[in-house]
C-alpha cells in the first residue's frame, strides 16, 4: 500500500487545540485503517516563550504516541538565514537525512500547510494540497495575499470551488472535490437522554480579517466567529434550550463576555474543557447536541462549508444545529442536522431537535455515516491524489 505523508499545519505549537488536533487525526487514521504507512509532517512555529516552547514540543510527541505515531513524526523548525540563504530546515529527533529518505519514498505527500517550503514538497514522487478553506484560499490565492507551491493535484472540501455557482475565482486550478471526513470508529454513537446542554468550540479572537476587490475596489470585513454568535446573542433567551460555548478567549474578551452572560449564555474556557484530544472528544460526545454559527466568509461566499467539529457532533449521535453556509446537493437541513438562517429558524429547530431527540440522534449519526465516512472519503481522495482525477 502507498506511503502518505500528510503535511498538517500548526498542531504541535498550539496544544491547547484538542479539537485542532482531531482535524488532522481524521485522515491520518483513516489512511492507516487504508493499510498505508502513514507519517505526519509539521513545522513547529517557536514562540516568544522558549519554556512554553519546550512544553509544547512535549506534549506534542506525547499525543502522537498515544495514537502509534511516535515513530512516524517528522516535526520541523524553520530559522532565517543569518547569511542570506534559503531558510534553515532542522528536524526533532530525527536527523536531515533520515526525513529526506522517507519523503522521498513517499508515494504522496498530502498538503494541508498552503505555504510549506517548496523544497519540502520536491522530495515527493507526488503531492496534493488540501483546501480546506474553501473561497478563503481561492480569494488569497487570487490576490496574491498567498503564494501557493505548485502541487500536482488540488483537493477541496468546497462543494461549489471550481464550478459555475462559486462566488469566487477558481485560480486556475483544476479542484478535485470531496467532502470533509469523520472517523466513525474513533467517534461511536452515544446517545445520553439527560444531556442538557447544547454546546459547541470556537475562537473568540479578533483581528482576523478578509480583503476581498469587488468592482475594483477593496472590501475588508472581520470573519471570526464572535461576529456572528453576537448577531444571534439574543437566542439564549429565547430558547428554554441551554446554550454553552467553549471558547478560546483573550485578554480583552470581558466586555463580550458580559454581554453574552446578560443574554443567559453559558460560557467556559475551550482551555479548560477541549484543551487536548480527550478532553476535546468527552466534551463532544456528552453534550446534548451542537448549536454554532460560521464566520461570515461562509455566508457571504456561500460556499456551503460544514465544520470538522459538526461531524464529530453527528457520528457521535448529538444533532447539529448550525449556520447555514450555502446551497448544498448532500448537506439536508431537518433532522439531525439543522440550517438556520434567522433567528427564529435556530429557536424552530432547537425546538424540533427536543421534541423527538432520540429519532434525531439516530438521524445525526445516520448523516455521518452516509455522507461522511472517513473510510471511502480518503479511498477517494487517495485515488484522486495519486491519479488526479477530477470527480
């Protein structure tokens, strides 16, 4: 079977991500179910906090042997040049020459890190970027705001990117599609009547913000998820339904914080309750259900994009009810999974979640494993990657 190596992008240097982590773990566990030999490639992005650094790294190596990859990681620093030259390429734990030979017997190397080193990628026999920021990266793409290294085949989870419908340019890229994965083994049905609480991750951050040229001129907007929860604040009070977010919070988070607990929102440290993958997978999988709203990229370039977290919620049996993100040919909206729109769109199926929960937990993990499945999702992406076939 094929040798894969999958590129994955900023899990070692960001411990407190339990379901970051999961994000990649899908399709790396999904490949080695495959019988492929598996290796994870990721730059370790240094802080200004070397102790914290030093933890991180720890905890990192810990979490891959918990799951039998010990051996199998390939985790690199990045450093300037002090002499002008190309960027300094060191390993952990294993020496230059031992990460060049298995990249280069790799059979793929599967690219979640858009702006990976190009020499990185050379080694490979071939490699294949992964989209999973669909319209996002079309847009940075196309604006020059991301140099993307040539790959050989391009992959996307974004069901309209590179046809008529997209809301944005396809780069000239011909995009292999596929929908995103969920691991039905590591995330079995748990049905709990007296679960009480919908729940779901998120940031909290701001500052993150998209340039988009309309008609020639530039348009900036913040996407982060706190802009669209604080259009719906007023849903918890709304619904006799208990709503909690995990949050990643900052610093200069207290104003919202206070506005969110007026509004009868149940608010904890994602730090606190997902902060590594156990944590992160309990919090799911003992929850109610999920309600979430997207950022507002999702909408405005309705590219119909469903959260990795959502399908963690549905294989486990917990119902989703989220954002709607576009028009969809598989995503349904009504049991199991709800699309809300308005405000009282998300109060209706709350409501309808509640008033047949156990049909619409059966339903969730029905979704997940119809339309989901990571074992023909990465069959297809593996066959698409290695033969860049368009689907």
């Amino acid at each position: 079977m094929a040798t894969v190596v999958v590129s994955c992008y900023n899990v070692a240097s960001f411990p407190e991500g339990g379901g970051h982590f999961w994000v990649y773990m899908q399709y790396v566990h999904a490949l080695r179910a495959a019988g492929c030999e598996v290796y994870w490639l990721e730059r370790f992005r240094r802080g200004k906090d070397r102790a914290r650094d030093a933890r991180a790294m720890v905890s990192f190596f810990q979490r891959m042997s918990r799951f039998g990859l010990d051996r199998q990681v390939l985790l690199y620093t990045q450093d300037d040049d002090p002499n002008g030259g190309e960027p300094i390429i060191d390993f952990v734990g294993v020496t230059r020459t031992e990460a060049d030979a298995v990249l280069r017997r790799a059979d793929l190397l599967l690219n979640f890190h858009y702006a990976i080193d190009q020499r990185l990628l050379s080694c490979a026999r071939r490699t294949a970027l992964v989209d999973i920021d669909p319209g996002l990266l079309q847009l940075w793409m196309s604006t020059g705001q991301l140099q993307v290294p040539t790959h050989d085949a391009y992959l996307t989870i974004g069901e309209t990117v590179g046809t008529p419908e997209a809301l944005f340019p396809d780069c000239g890229v011909s995009w292999i599609r596929f929908r995103p994965p969920v691991c039905l083994d590591l995330w079995p049905y748990r049905f709990e009547a007296r679960s009480e609480v919908f729940t779901t991750v998120a940031g909290w951050w701001s500052g993150q913000w998209v340039r988009e040229t309309v008609n020639g001129q530039d348009i900036l907007y913040e996407n982060t998820k706190r802009i669209s929860f604080l259009d719906f604040v007023e849903l918890a009070g709304r619904t006799p339904q208990p709503l909690e977010l995990a949050l990643y919070l900052a610093d200069g988070d207290g104003a919202d914080l206070a506005l969110l607990d007026r509004h009868r929102w149940r608010v904890r440290r994602s730090q606190d309750v997902a902060g590594n993958p156990e944590q992160y997978q309990s919090y799911v999988q003992q929850s109610r259900g999920e309600f979430s709203c997207a950022k507002p990229s999702c909408m405005k370039l309705q590219n119909a994009w469903v959260s990795d977290r959502t399908l963690c919620y549905l294989a486990s049996g917990k119902p989703a009810v989220v954002q709607h993100t576009g028009p969809s040919s598989y995503l349904p909206s009504g049991l199991g999974l709800f699309r809300f729109t308005t405000m009282d769109e998300a109060a209706a199926a709350l409501e309808a979640v509640n008033a047949d929960y156990e049909r619409n937990c059966r339903a969730a993990r029905e979704i997940a494993a119809t339309w989901f499945d990571a074992a023909p999702v990465l069959e297809h992406v593996l066959n698409s990657a290695l033969g860049a076939t368009t689907c």
